[in-house]
C-alpha cells in the first residue's frame, strides 16, 4: 500500500535490514491484542499470506471470502484483506475468545512483521519501525530476521518486492491507458491469476507464482 507521510512523525527514524537489531519484541504481548482491533480494510494480503491461509484451513480463496476476508481497492486494484468482525470491538475475524491469534503460524506477513512496516525503495525495501502503532513501552530488541519468523528468507524478500513493484507498474500502466473496460478486465484476471486460482499445496509456493508471473506479463505488459 502506497502511504504519503512524514517518517519522522511515524517511525523512529532508521531503516533496519535483515540481520540489524531493533526493538520490537513484544514479549508475547501479554494480553494485549490492539493491533487485532479495528484495523479496516489495512490488512492486505499477498498471494503468499491467501496460499498460507488456505493450507492451514483447506478452504479455497473464494470461500474465505465470505467471511474471513475481504476485496478492496488498493491503489487502482483490487486487493483481498483481512475481514473485522462487525461487533462494536471490530475484532479481526481470527483473535480468538482468549484474545489471541488463532492462526499464529500462518499469519499473514503485516501481522508477522508488526510494528515493524516495510519502506520500499529503489527496487527493494528496507523495515522501519513504527513508534506510534504499539501502545508497549517495555518492548525488547530482537534481530529484525527472527521477529519476521518467515522460511525461506531469501526468497520471500526477493517476492515481496518483487509483487510490490509489480503491482506498482500495473497500477501506473493502467492509469497511464485510462480505459475504465481495460482496467475493469486487469484487476480481474489479476485477482484470477494469483488468488483465486488455487495453488498445489505440496509444491514450493514462489516457483508457482514466477510462473504466473511471467504469464501474466506476457499477456498484460
Ligand atoms: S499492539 Fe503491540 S503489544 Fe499489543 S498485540 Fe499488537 S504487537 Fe502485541
Ligand atoms: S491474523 Fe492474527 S495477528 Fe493478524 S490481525 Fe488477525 S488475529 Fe491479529
């Protein structure tokens, strides 16, 4: 998601990398769950948290669509996000009644992350933390590479930039054309393409979504 702010007001000023320290841990957040709460439409989700969520709860994309998740427009596309739930605590559809995650291991990457957030710049992206997201003050230090708990470390952050900028280009080209039928038929075959057409569990994740990739450039681009 494309955000226009002021840094120093946000962050605590610094970018950090994989192996740097920084001051995250919330120590198992200790019967906090604010950032569960009333997030709206914020929780975007890539084809990797949709492919992950789906395996751990065998439900295909479109059935989680009717009450777990939700599309919106996300800068000129249309993007699936975590649905809240329509109580006056607008808690996320997942906290459960003990007020924890019920799908810790395969949360999507916003939630394994906070409050750390991604700065994207040329080509490739750096974590900032955010200083006004979490009301812990006791939060530890951790290496920015354990906090993210994510396999495969390499490849996943080579894949989040690598979707960040391609949906950037898409969004600029489609702009750039104007065509209300063209963009309409885009952001269709775009949610066909890496949501709804459900991936093979057993095979490895980032292979299957170069392959659509590639496909969906060579129609599109
Ligand atoms: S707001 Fe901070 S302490 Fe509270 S649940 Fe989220 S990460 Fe944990
Ligand atoms: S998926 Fe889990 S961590 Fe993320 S907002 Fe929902 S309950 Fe919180």
């Amino acid at each position: 998601m494309l955000r226009d702010c002021d840094l120093n007001e946000i962050t605590d000023g610094k970018r950090y990398l994989l192996n740097d320290m920084v001051k995250a841990d919330c120590n198992d957040c200790k019967g906090c769950s604010v950032c569960c709460h009333d997030m709206g439409a914020s929780i975007v989700l890539d084809p990797l948290d949709c492919y992950r969520l789906s395996n751990a709860l065998n439900r295909p994309f479109e059935a989680m669509l009717d009450s777990q998740l939700e599309l919106n427009i996300v800068d000129g596309l249309i993007l699936p996000n975590l649905k809240m739930k329509e109580t006056p605590d607008k808690a996320c559809v997942f906290l459960n009644d003990s007020n924890r995650c019920s799908i810790h291991p395969h949360r999507p990457g916003i939630c394994r992350i906070f409050p750390l957030g991604r700065l994207y710049e040329e080509n490739s992206f750096s974590y900032i933390l955010q200083v006004n997201e979490c009301p812990n003050d006791k939060k530890s230090k951790i290496k920015v590479s354990k906090w993210i708990d994510t396999p495969d470390l390499k490849k996943n952050q080579q894949f989040i930039a690598d979707w960040h900028y391609f949906l950037k280009e898409l969004h600029e080209r489609l702009l750039a054309q104007g065509d209300e039928e063209c963009i309409k038929k885009t952001t269709m075959q775009l949610l066909q393409f890496f949501y709804i057409e459900p991936y093979v569990s057993t095979q490895d994740f980032y292979t299957q979504f170069y392959t659509r990739l590639n496909h969906f450039k060579a129609l599109s681009f």
